[in-house]
C-alpha cells in the first residue's frame, strides 16, 4: 500500500512538472540563437584563415618550382663545363666535386677554390644562391602547411560545435506547439512596406532579388536558392545582381564603402549586427531584410529587433 502510494505521489509530481512559459521559450531560443551566431561566426573566422594560408601555401609551392627550374638549368650548365673539360683531357679539380654525392658539399667547397673561370664561378654562385633560396622558401612553406594543419583541424571542430549549437535550437523549437513556434519564430514581415533612399543599380537588383527569397528557410550554410543562411542570401542576391559577393559576414564586411550613419544608408546596403555574427539588407523605413536564425524564414522586420549594429556597408 505505501509503495503504491510513492507511486502515485511520483505520477502526480511528474504530471504536475510546470511546462515553460512563451517569455521562457523565448528566452531559451534568444540564447541559442546568440549561441549559434558565435559558433558559426568562429567557424566562418576559421575556415576564411585556412583558405588564406592555403592560398599562400599555393603561392610557395609555385615560386618553389620555378626557382627548382631555374636550379635544374644551372645545374645542366655547370654540367656542360665539366663535360667540356672532360672531352679536352683536363678535368678541372674543381668541377670534379660536381660528381660528389653531396650537392651542398660541392657548393661549399667549389666556391673557396678559385681554379675556375669567371664565368664558371659565377654559375657556380648563381647555383648556391639558387640552392639557399629553395632551402628558406620549402622551410617556409613547411611552416605555413604545419599552421593549415593546425587550423583545419581547429576549424573541424569549431564546425561541429556550430552544428551543435543549431541542432539544440532546432531541438527547442520542436518541443513547442505550432503556435508557440509560429509566435516565437515571427513571420516573414511580408505585411511591411519599408521606403527609403535607392542605392544604385546593383544594389537595386539584389535587394529586388532579395525580396523574392521572402518565406524560404533558414538553413545554417546554405546558399541558395531556395534555402538560406544569413550571408548565404545577401551573396545569393548580389549574384543575381552580378556581383561576387564573399560567402561569410566577414568577407563581406571587407567589401565596399563604410556607411557613417543609419540616415545614410541606401536600399541593398549591408547592415552586420553583433559583433559581425549577422548581417542584413537594408529595405528603408528602418527595415532590414535577412535570414533571421534557425526555426525563421527569410523576411522584413525592424532592424531594432535584430540586435546591435556593427557595421555598414554601400556595396
């Protein structure tokens, strides 16, 4: 009887457990959306790093082989001058070391004799000066391959904690009732009729191209065109506009003119919220026109709900 009893009274107790109120929710998926821009914009920070070091990787291993081809040809010169004295009977004791097994130690001790030419010591020079510039430039980029490693490797895992973070918001959002989601989550703000200066004729196109994207999904890492993440728009909509937009908030923000104030901005300006995690379109009237978060679709609202202006933009 008691122990029927304790059950009971932990039925009940379960039952009674208070559901989260809608400010509770919104609280909740506020700070996981928060969360989310942080890890993604850490991974965008990351993955922009590993392209610039391979791209400077690439740089290295090119310069390395044509200074290596310019080696080869000095090589087959010195090589020419050993074969000529050979075919004369008087090999040159000196560019008898080119036969050493040591390239390093012939350079070394072909340039302390001074039994050659002048312009056989002055290949000879030109071929160490060669052989130093290859040493520093592989070491170089022996180094920069060692920091990509450790880079990709930082920003494997910088991606999956992004993953994580989206995954627990879309989580929340489907613990809520439809009603809950559909409140939380807004609209698209197609109800909005912002006006305000035009920008120019590309930015124009892409804020029109924009405004046809209006009720598709957020989703982290897309590019279009029928889902989206928030930079994945605005380079989506300059595509159509055609302008080559970088891919991430931070490519973006390096593009274009700086815009001093909200009363200076113009329709298809840029607008990057927080630190530079977010960024929108300007639509006028105070409006912005972005992909919002997980759980939202693409839509207008007032720029005043999106969070703190850091940065803006006339592309």
């Amino acid at each position: 009887m008691v122990a029927a009893t304790s059950v009971g009274l932990a039925t009940q107790s379960a039952q009674a457990a208070p559901q989260p109120t809608t400010a509770q929710l919104k609280s909740q998926l506020d700070q996981l959306n928060n969360a989310s821009d942080q890890a993604v914009a850490a991974y965008d920070q990351a993955q922009a790093q590993q392209q610039a070091l391979q791209h400077k990787v690439s740089i290295l291993e090119d310069e390395i082989a044509r200074e290596q081809a310019k080696a080869n040809t000095l090589l087959d010169s010195v090589g020419a001058i050993a074969q000529s004295q050979y075919m004369t009977g008087a090999v040159d004791p000196t560019v008898q070391l080119i036969l050493t097994s040591d390239p390093s130690e012939f350079l070394q001790k072909a340039s302390s004799m001074n039994q050659l030419s002048g312009n056989e010591a002055a290949q000879l020079s030109l071929l160490r000066t060669q052989e130093d510039l290859l040493s520093r430039e592989k070491a170089e980029a022996e180094q920069e391959l060692q920091a990509l490693q450790a880079v990709t490797q930082h920003a494997a895992a910088l991606k999956a904690a992004a993953a994580a973070k989206v995954k627990a918001t879309q989580q929340l959002l489907n613990s809520m009732t439809p009603s809950q989601r559909t409140q939380l989550t807004g609209g698209t703000g197609s109800n909005l009729h912002p006006h305000g200066t035009a920008g120019d004729s590309i930015e124009m196109a892409a804020f029109a191209a924009a405004k046809t994207r209006i009720g598709d999904p957020y989703n982290w890492g897309s590019k279009g065109p029928n889902e989206f993440d928030c930079s994945g728009l605005m380079q989506w909509a300059y595509a159509q506009a055609g302008y080559s937009l970088g891919p991430d908030t931070y490519a973006q923000m390096a593009e274009g003119t700086p815009v001093a104030s909200v009363a200076d901005l113009q329709i298809g300006d840029l607008v990057f919220f927080n630190g530079g995690q977010h960024v929108g379109m300007w639509a006028g009237g105070g409006i912005i026109l972005h992909a919002p978060h997980t759980g939202a679709y693409v839509r207008m609202e007032s720029i005043t709900t999106v969070g703190t202006i850091y940065m803006m933009r006339h592309i």
